[in-house]
C-alpha cells in the first residue's frame, strides 16, 4: 500500500520506515476480504502542538486506487482514533498531502496555519494538521 499508492508504486521502493517493529508502533488495515485496502500506521511523537498531550504521529494513510471514496479511509482512521484514544493518546498530528487536506477535515482534523510545506521524500505539498482526542 505504502509503495503502490503514495510511491507510484516504483518497485525499488522497499518503504519500512525505522520505527515499524517498535512495540509502541500501531498499524491499522482495512480488509475487503483477504485484501488489504487501507493503511494506516501510528508512531509516539513529540507534540508538534498543545505540547502537554500524549501524542502520536499518522503516517502512510493509503485507500487503494480502485476503492477510493467508499469511505473506508473515513472507517479506518476513526476506528484507530477511538482505539488510541481508549490507549491514552490524546492527539493526533501529521504531515497531510494538500491533495488528501479536504478528506482530513471532512473527519475532524485541523489545519495548522503557516504550516504548508513540501515533503523531503516526495517533495509534494504537505501542511502540517492535528485532532485532539480528548477535549478542549
Ligand atoms: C486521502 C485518502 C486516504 C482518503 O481515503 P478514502 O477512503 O478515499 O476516503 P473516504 O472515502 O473515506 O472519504 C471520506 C470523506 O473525505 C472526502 N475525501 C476523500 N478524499 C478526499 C480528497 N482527496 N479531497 C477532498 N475530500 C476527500 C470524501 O469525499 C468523503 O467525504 P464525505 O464524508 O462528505 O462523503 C485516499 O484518497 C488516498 O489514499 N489518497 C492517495 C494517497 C494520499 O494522499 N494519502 C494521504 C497522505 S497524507
């Protein structure tokens, strides 16, 4: 999923990232049957924002190609809120794609302004956003 769909699916592009078979890693899936469609991976983080929260970071959000905006990105990302949430993380941030900023808002992410940036791996528009899982 991380190469096919937010690496062109270049195959010499093997895409661990560093922090994947820690024990504090999270990685969520969602399954058409036996078929991975969504992917999702969660990282502890130092609070880019509200610094007191226990944070995680999100990357590699991916819906496949072929079953995109049936809403099981939406599905995915909020069963692994309220699971890291029930695990004490109180907020959520990451590095969005501009392309992917309308889908994060449309479940309750937040940009933060002056934040747009490009990616040093992609070199893609990002702005950083966030979502506080407990309350204001
Ligand atoms: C962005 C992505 C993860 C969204 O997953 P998805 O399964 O297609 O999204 P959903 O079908 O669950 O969409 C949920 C809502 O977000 C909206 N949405 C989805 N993608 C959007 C986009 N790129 N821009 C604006 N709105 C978007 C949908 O219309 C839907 O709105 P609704 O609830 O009003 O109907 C997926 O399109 C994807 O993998 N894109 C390519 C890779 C990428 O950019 N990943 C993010 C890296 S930060």
């Amino acid at each position: 999923m991380r190469r096919r769909v937010l690496r062109h699916d270049d195959p010499a592009i093997y895409h661990p990232d560093p922090r994947d078979e820690e024990a504090t890693s999270l990685h969520y899936g969602g399954f058409l049957g036996p078929r991975l469609v969504v992917s999702a991976s969660f990282f502890p983080s130092a609070p880019p924002m509200n610094a007191s929260l226990v944070t995680f970071q999100l990357r590699y959000m991916a819906t496949d190609f072929d079953v995109q905006g049936r809403g099981y990105g939406a599905r995915v990302l909020a069963f692994a809120e309220e699971d890291l949430c029930a695990l004490g993380v109180e907020q959520l941030w990451a590095n969005g794609r501009d392309t992917a900023l309308g889908f994060y808002e449309s479940v309750g992410w937040l940009c933060v302004e002056g934040s747009q940036h490009l990616s040093p791996e992609t070199l893609l528009p990002h702005t950083v956003i966030f979502k506080r899982l407990i309350g204001q």
